[in-house]
C-alpha cells in the first residue's frame, strides 16, 4: 500500500543525504572550520527537510543543497567572514588578463615532478572567499559552469572569470612554493 | 621558419588568441577545431608553450585535490539527529 509519508522521508534520504559528504567539503571550504562546517551542515539539511516539498523531483540535489549551505552561511557567517562580492566587470578586466603565467623550464621540470598536493592544497585554502568558491565547486566537486552559477546566484561568465582569476592566482602560489622550496629563484620567477 | 611560423596551409593563430583559448581548452570547452588550433600553436611556440605547460600542472594539481570526502558517521548522526527532532524518520535500511 502506499504511504505517501514514507515516500517522502525515502526520497529526502535518497535524493538529499545521499549528499552530506560533497555538503561537509562544500561547507568545509566555505568556513575553513570544521566545527562551523559541521554546524553549517546540520542547518543545511534542516533547511533543505523544512522546504523539501519546495525541491523538485529529478531536480540537482547536491546543487540544490551547496545553494541552501551557501545561503545559510551569509546569513550566519560573522560579517568579517562574509563573503565580499568582487565588482563584476573589475572582476571581467582582471579575468581578461588573466591568460596563464608561465615559468622557466628547470622550474616547470621542478613543479611537474614534486607532489604538489599540499601546496596547491593550502594555495586553495588561501583563495579569496569568492574565487575558493567557484574553484571548490567548478574544479572539486566537477559542477559544469551553469550549476556554479546557479548556486551562486551570478552569471556564468562571472563564474568563468572567476575560476581564470584563481587559476592564476593559484599558479603564483605555485611559483611562490618554488621559489621557497629552492628550484626558482627569485628573478625567474618575479620575471614571469 | 621561426617556432612561430604558421604552416603554410594554414595561419596559425596568435599568441594572444591562444592565451585566452587556453584554459577552455585544457578544460575541453573548445570545439575540436579551436582546440587544435590552440593546440597546435602552443605546440609551435616557444612564447606561450611554456604558459600552456605551467597551467597544465596547476590543472592536474588542483584535480589531485579531488578526493572524496569520506562519510563521517558521528556528523551524520548529528544531522540525523536534528532531523528526526523535526519528524524526518531515516528508512530502516539507513545503516549509517
């Protein structure tokens, strides 16, 4: 027989919890807290189980819940810790010159065969709020470019400007890490 | 010929159109003309070859960040927890 209230309690379970890995890195990257993460996590899928009936079926849950974990952290987030929106058409200038950097050979030949995990890991984690965002959900959790944008609530051309603007950024802290772990010197890499 | 020579067939082309293709290429955006456009000409030039090269690491480095995340049964618990105070009841097969 069928049990409409049970329907839905299966389908929040399958189609929302199913998630609550990709929502804790997602949050994790958000807050750079764990504790704040896991509090941000919790409240996410409160939210999303209040207005479950709101979610529509066969819809992007896991697009669906980054944009209630984001939404309910500018809400909460300490006014410090919000996120600051960059200008867009700033932000469109920047991107546009924002083609790759390069690095001399010896140094690319260094960086191609060290294991560069960590550094680009903490690279990452020192992102500005609005380009770590659009890193974490375009590069880790692998959303196309129109789902970023939908959970972030701006253009996608904003969201490709902002992944090229971290992407060069990453590539200075990468050159940077060289430059500290000796296979760059100074002048190469400051001649980039 | 210079590293920058089109081939005669074809112009190859330039240094500022790759750059900004370069990114959509590595991320297979492009579509397979432009991408071996761009392709071909940071094979060919000694300029941007380095640039293409550099981005290519920090592409596999970032994607090397690509782990998943491992389920934390005392984080599920909690949510589950909060969500069970306001009604939701986890199916029997929920081992987690």
């Amino acid at each position: 027989m069928s049990d409409p209230a049970g329907d839905r309690h299966r389908a929040f379970h399958d189609t929302a919890l199913r998630w609550l890995p990709d929502v804790t890195r997602f949050a994790r990257s958000l807050t750079r807290d764990e504790s704040a993460a896991d509090d941000l996590v919790q409240e996410t899928f409160l939210r999303a189980w209040r207005h479950w009936d709101t979610f529509q079926a066969g819809g992007d849950g896991r697009a669906w819940l980054f944009t209630i974990a984001r939404n309910a952290w500018r809400k909460q987030a300490p006014r410090a810790a919000r996120l600051v929106p960059v200008e867009d058409d700033a932000l469109q200038a920047m991107a546009d010159d924002a083609g790759p950097l390069g690095a001399p050979d010896p140094v690319l030949q260094a960086l191609a065969r060290v294991d560069l995990g960590p550094a680009i890991g903490a690279a990452i984690a020192a992102l500005p709020d609005a380009f770590r965002e659009v890193v974490d959900l375009v590069e880790l959790q692998q959303l196309e470019y129109a789902e970023a944008a939908d959970v972030l609530g701006v253009p996608v051309g904003t969201v490709r400007s902002r992944l090229f603007r971290a992407r060069r950024l990453l590539q200075s802290a990468l050159l940077e890490h060289a430059r500290d772990a000796g296979f760059a010197s100074v002048d190469a890499a400051e001649a980039q | 010929m210079d590293d920058r020579t089109p081939p005669p067939d074809r112009p190859m082309i330039d240094c500022g159109t790759a750059l900004r293709l370069l990114w959509d290429c590595l991320d297979g955006k492009l579509g397979t003309v432009n991408e071996a456009a761009v392709r071909e000409h940071v094979d060919r030039c000694r300029h941007c070859h380095p640039n293409a090269a550099f981005a290519e690491i920090v592409l596999n480095a970032v994607a090397s960040q690509r782990k998943p995340v491992a389920d934390d049964p005392s984080l599920r618990e909690r949510v589950l927890d909060a969500l069970r105070a306001e009604g939701f009841q986890a199916p029997r097969d929920d081992h987690s």
